[in-house]
C-alpha cells in the first residue's frame, strides 16, 4: 500500500493506493479522516461484512 501527502486548493490531504499503479486511489482532507477516526468501528464491522 502507498500513502501520499499532498495539498488540494491549500488543504492537506492524504492519499492511499492499493499499491503504485492505482488508478483510483482514496484521497481525503483532515474534515473526512476524522470522521473516519471516530467512526473507526463501524467502518471495519461494514468492511467485514459478507
């Protein structure tokens, strides 16, 4: 897996590739990376999900 820093309209943003030839990679600013931080739980229970 390949994680990136960058910068979007001035904002910090990180980036994560399944691995360096990603053509859609998951980008997100620090307002979205906390959502997943406190939602952290459901978000593993729905990737775990048959």
């Amino acid at each position: 897996m390949a994680i990136e820093f960058g910068e979007f309209k001035g904002n910090k943003v990180m980036t994560i590739r399944k691995d360096e030839n990603d053509r859609y990679p998951f980008t997100f600013g620090k307002t979205k990376a906390k959502l997943i931080v406190e939602n952290f739980d459901a978000i593993k229970q729905f990737a775990e999900e048959e």
